[in-house]
C-alpha cells in the first residue's frame, strides 16, 4: 500500500511537470496572462508545478503515516506475541511447579 502511494505521488508530480510545459505552451499563444513570454504561459505552467508538488507532498506524507502505523502494528503484534507466549506454561514440569505454587 505505502509503495503504490509513493509511485502514485511520483506518477503525479512527473504528470503536472509534463502538463505545465504543455499548457503553458498551449495556452500562452491565447492570451496574455501574466508572465507570458513568446508565446509561452510561465504563470500556466508555475502553477500545475506548484499544484502538482504540493499533491505529491500530501500523497507522501500519507504514504510515510501509513508506514509509521504500519510499524507500530507490527511492534505491537510483537509485544502481544510475547506476552501471551510468557503467560502460557512451557512444560508440564512448569504446570506442576505453577499448581504447587497453588497450594
């Protein structure tokens, strides 16, 4: 899960760099928005840049929560693993000294 975020986010920022280049292209030849040099939108373009960084920050910062829970799972399962296997007698011998203790 956490690696198809990071690819997602990858994906995402690589497709706003793409776009921004194509639509400042596309654009900057109908109108005269700020920042249009030659025929080319910069102002189109800096903003599916910006947009695009700022989306693939949030995706991997989700991603990077998603790890951390995932590890925290993980130690937890642990914990309880060993918990329940030290709560539990090993041998008979041990059953016999936990009854004696018992009486």
């Amino acid at each position: 899960m956490v690696r198809a975020l990071k690819i997602i986010a990858y994906a995402v920022f690589v497709a706003a760099y793409a776009y921004g280049i194509f639509a400042g292209a596309m654009i900057g030849k109908y109108t005269d928005f700020p920042l249009t040099f030659k025929n080319f939108a910069l102002g189109i373009m800096l903003i599916y840049w910006i947009g695009g960084l700022i989306v693939s920050i949030f995706i991997l910062a989700f991603a990077a929560i998603l790890d951390n829970l995932q590890s925290i799972n993980q130690r937890v399962h642990n914990i309880e693993k060993e918990i329940f296997n030290q709560a539990q007698p090993r041998s008979d011998i041990e059953v016999s000294e936990a009854l004696a203790l018992l009486d």
